[in-house]
C-alpha cells in the first residue's frame, strides 16, 4: 500500500542522496592539495636524510644547512657527511675546482 509519510521518507532519501553526492562530486572536482613534512619521533633518535639540491647562481659559500634536534634547539652535531659541489652553467660539475664543505 502507497502512504503519504512511505512517500515523504522516500523523497527525503532520494534528496539527500542526491544532496551528499553532489557535495563529494564537488569536494573531488576542487583538487585541494595539502602538502605537510613532519617527523616521525618514534621510530629512533636519528633520522636519514638525503638531499640533492643545485643553486645555479648561488656561491657554495653562502650556502647553510641548520639543524634542529627535536626540542628545537640547534644540533650542530647531527650534521654528517655534507659535501657542496661547484656547478658551470650547465650544470655540470667542476671536477677540478675547489670543494667546500665535507660535514665541517
């Protein structure tokens, strides 16, 4: 048997079926990115990390890399096996040129 209130139920999730699939088709077609570096504190005292950054116009002497221990206290000691390497133009490095850097 049709009721009146079997129809009302209906239409209401018929509605907000509709109403929550056009909000996540909506969510989905936005494409926000939320981009987050954290460090996981639980997994030891030292963490791994390896970089390769190149500055075109930028002296290897001005270069600095700081690091913080996980108090946010400066920890010069953590730094390890850092080498800076003087790039041409291109690029490419400049094998008899002067190095600078190696962890001191």
């Amino acid at each position: 048997q049709r009721t009146t209130s079997g129809a009302i139920v209906s239409l209401s999730c018929a509605t907000l079926i509709a109403l929550l699939t056009c909000v996540e088709v909506a969510d989905f077609l936005r494409g926000t990115s939320d981009d987050h570096l954290f460090v996981d504190t639980s997994r030891g005292s030292t963490l791994r990390i390896n970089l390769n950054i190149s500055f075109p116009a930028l002296p290897c002497s001005t270069i600095t890399l700081d690091t913080l221990d996980i108090s946010g206290n400066h920890a010069p000691d953590l730094m390890r096996h850092i080498s800076k390497t003087r790039l041409d133009k291109a690029g490419r490095s400049l094998e008899d040129g002067p190095r600078a850097g190696d962890g001191r």
